[in-house]
C-alpha cells in the first residue's frame, strides 16, 4: 500500500508532528506536497509553531505467514 507521510516540526519545542494519508496520488510532485503542508499550517490546522519539514511516499508491502482466523 502507497503512503505519504507528512512532518512539521517545532524548533523550539525539538517536536514533530506527523500525518499518514492512504492511497495519495503517485503524481504529486514535491512542490505541490509542500505547498498543501504550508497551507495546513497557515490555516492553523497543524499546532502553531510547527514548520513544514518533510514529506516521503512509501510503499509498504506485506507477506501473510499464516493467519488463524481467515
């Protein structure tokens, strides 16, 4: 499954703040992805203080060994 995972970080408090979004467009480019955590801080939705610091897609897989209840 593709994930985009989002950060902001407060210097002062040395904290981050994360955001997981499920199946994000694989077409984003990195500007827009930034531009998008920008805005959700201007607009107070990420805690005050908190900056624009890394966003990463990431592609998880897994193998079921064995599963008890199908």
């Amino acid at each position: 499954m593709l994930t985009l995972n989002v950060r902001w970080y407060n210097d002062t408090e040395k904290r981050s703040r994360s955001l997981i979004l499920r199946e994000p467009k694989p077409e984003l480019s990195a500007a827009e992805v930034e531009a998008a955590m920008d805005s959700l801080a201007a607009l107070k939705l990420v805690a005050t203080g908190f900056v624009t610091d890394r966003a990463a897609y990431v592609d998880r897989t897994s193998e079921v060994l064995f599963s008890v209840r199908s």
